[in-house]
C-alpha cells in the first residue's frame, strides 16, 4: 500500500466522524434556538440579570440557522460585563 493510499484511506476513515460531529453541532444549534424561546419569556429585569437585554435576543435570534444562538447572546453578556 503506498503511503497515497494510507492517506486517502484515512481521510475516508474521519469523514463518518466529521459529519456525525457536524450534525450533532447542529441538533445542538437548533436546540438551543428552541431554548432562546424560553429566555423571550422573562421579564427584562430577569434579563438584567442574566446580563442581557431583549435587544439581545433579537440579536441572537438573527444568526443563521447553523450557528448556536446561545453563543451569540454569551459573546453579548461577555462583553457587557466587561464594560
């Protein structure tokens, strides 16, 4: 076996892993979309204290499908808390 075949048979080998990670970062995103419908349901003083406004959910609920909306809305409190 030459090492060109090694290789291709490796990358064959990771691509089951890559998908299947990929998709379950996925399920990941759109559950946690799911949960920013929760957050929509406290009050904004229950959002001050979480560090965020409901600007910030709008904000968060714009990302593209693929992206995880709690991400964003960590990024966002982050940076308030820091300012």
């Amino acid at each position: 076996m030459s090492a060109l075949d090694r290789h291709s048979s490796a990358i064959v080998a990771e691509r089951p892993a890559a998908i299947s990670e990929a998709l379950r970062g996925l399920a990941r995103a759109f559950a946690n979309r799911r949960q920013l419908d929760h957050l929509r349901d406290l009050s904004d003083r229950g959002l001050a204290d979480i560090g965020l406004m409901r600007l910030d959910l709008d904000f968060a609920r714009r990302a593209p499908l693929g992206v995880d909306p709690t991400r964003r809305l960590a990024s966002v409190a982050r940076e308030r808390a820091h300012s």
